[in-house]
C-alpha cells in the first residue's frame, strides 16, 4: 500500500522526496485517526511522503537501473524517451516499462510536447530520496 507523494523544499533549492516502509496496519491506523479528526473539526498533522508496506515492495518499484533512470532524466535532461533509452543504453520497451512503474509511484512526470512530432519529455522535480524504516 502508498500513500501519494509530495515534495518537501530543503534548504531553497533541494528538493526531497521522503519514502517511509512501514506496515499496512499503520497507515490505516493514522487514515482513521486523521479522518476522525477532520470530522471532527480538529487539526490533523500533515504528512509528506509515500509509504511502502515493506523493504520488498520499496525494491519493487525503485530498482537500480530505476534508479539509474531517474538520475539520468534528472542530469541529462533527455528531450525525448528514445533520447533516454540511449543515453541508458537500453531497449526501449524496457525503459517504457520502467517509465511506467515509475509515473505510476509518482517518481516521474511528463511534459508533452507536440513540434511537428508528438512526443513526451520526462521530469524529474526532486534531488533526493529519503528513505526511513520503521521498526
């Protein structure tokens, strides 16, 4: 389970994406506790981030060569997906595939650009993940 993901501002110009793992139960149980209070009027703490239920479905989604992708996209600033998958020097059905998963989770977004051609151009708008592990 996820929750969706915001970009929390760090020092002017770092952006971080926080990524928490911690158990379906709890996220329920905080879902309750904030729509309980929200009910009621009360104010409820804000929370940034997405979380994964487990270690094993944070790996799921954020692979190396996911990881790879994302940090290409964020240096290279690629004009295109076939732009991508050469500077990744991979297939392109399979950087569409990991593009996908990634927009999916929110780690990559999209602009759509139409100069004679159709095509979309991919964004990255963070600098770094924060990963925490509740125990």
């Amino acid at each position: 389970m996820m929750d969706r993901m915001t970009h929390k501002k760090v020092h002017d110009k770092s952006k971080i994406v926080e990524l928490t793992v911690r158990p379906t139960r709890e996220v329920l149980k905080d879902f309750a506790t904030t729509l309980r209070k929200s009910r009621k009027g009360q104010k409820v703490e804000s929370r940034v981030g997405i979380s994964f239920e487990s270690i094993d479905g944070l790996r799921k989604v954020l692979t190396r060569r996911r990881l790879e992708l994302l940090s290409i996209v964020k240096r290279e600033k690629p004009q295109s997906i076939y732009e991508l998958s050469k500077f990744l020097k991979r297939d392109l059905k399979s950087v569409n595939t990991d593009l996908k998963v990634l927009e999916e989770n929110d780690f990559i977004e999209f602009k759509k650009v139409n100069d004679g051609r159709q095509r979309l151009i991919p964004k990255v708008s963070f600098d770094n993940i924060k990963i925490t592990v509740e125990v």
